[in-house]
C-alpha cells in the first residue's frame, strides 16, 4: 500500500486526490474537460488603456494568448494518467506556457475558455497568488 506524505500547500497530494477529474458542478461553463485536456478561466483582458484609448480586437485576442496565470475549472479523466500525481487540482491557480491551448466561447454564459493539455501545466501557484 502507498503511504500518503503531506506537503505543505499540495493538497492534491491527499487520498482520494484524483477524485476531482470530470464533471464539476461548480462548472457552468457548459463545457467538460476529457481526455488528457483541462478547462481553465482566466481573467479578463483589458479592452481599454489606462488614457482611455479603445484596442482593437486583434490586439486584445493577442493579450490573452499571452496570459500564463489561469484557474482550473476541470480536469479530464486521463490527465497525468501516467503519472504518480497530478500537478493541480479544481480551484487552483496555475501558470502553463504562453501561446498555449484553444480558446473557445461557452454557448452557456458567453464567457470565453481555454482548454489545455495535462502537459501544458506547467506549475500550481500558491492559494495566495494573485
């Protein structure tokens, strides 16, 4: 049997971690992450600067190709499958590579989402990172 070690701040180290992968009900995206692919929010890019000036669709659709911090929403069944862990869990913040994923928008609530693969994760952050 494997024994469990604590690390301080991976709570996805616990038993029964990978309980979390699937469907969430917290999820109203209308989406659901499957296979090796995880579903993540992220915050909204500013459409406007800080003088007021409007920027045009191309420039923001760049800004948030370039957003490295995102929130998991959900987590696919086979996602780090052939790994003794998994690198996330539900709720966390997490960092993965700029320019990564597919974007797409909810039929749901309108509200734009990017889905990776497990292997774009590339780090959780702290619960207290901004």
């Amino acid at each position: 049997m494997h024994e469990w070690k604590h690390v301080e701040g991976a709570s996805y180290l616990h038993h029964g971690w990978r309980a979390q992968k699937g469907p969430q009900e917290s999820n109203k995206s209308g989406f659901r992450a499957v296979g090796h692919r995880v579903l993540l929010a992220q915050d909204e890019v500013e459409e406007t600067t800080e003088s007021g000036l409007v920027l045009v669709k191309k420039t923001v659709d760049a800004e948030k190709q370039r957003v490295v911090i995102c929130t998991v929403l959900e987590i696919g069944h086979d996602c780090w499958s052939d790994k003794s862990t998994d690198y996330c869990e539900v709720g966390d913040k997490v960092l993965i590579g700029t320019y990564t994923g597919k974007f797409h928008t909810s039929p749901v609530d309108g509200k734009e989402y990017r889905f990776v693969m497990d292997t774009d994760i590339i780090s959780p952050l702290p619960k207290d990172a901004k």
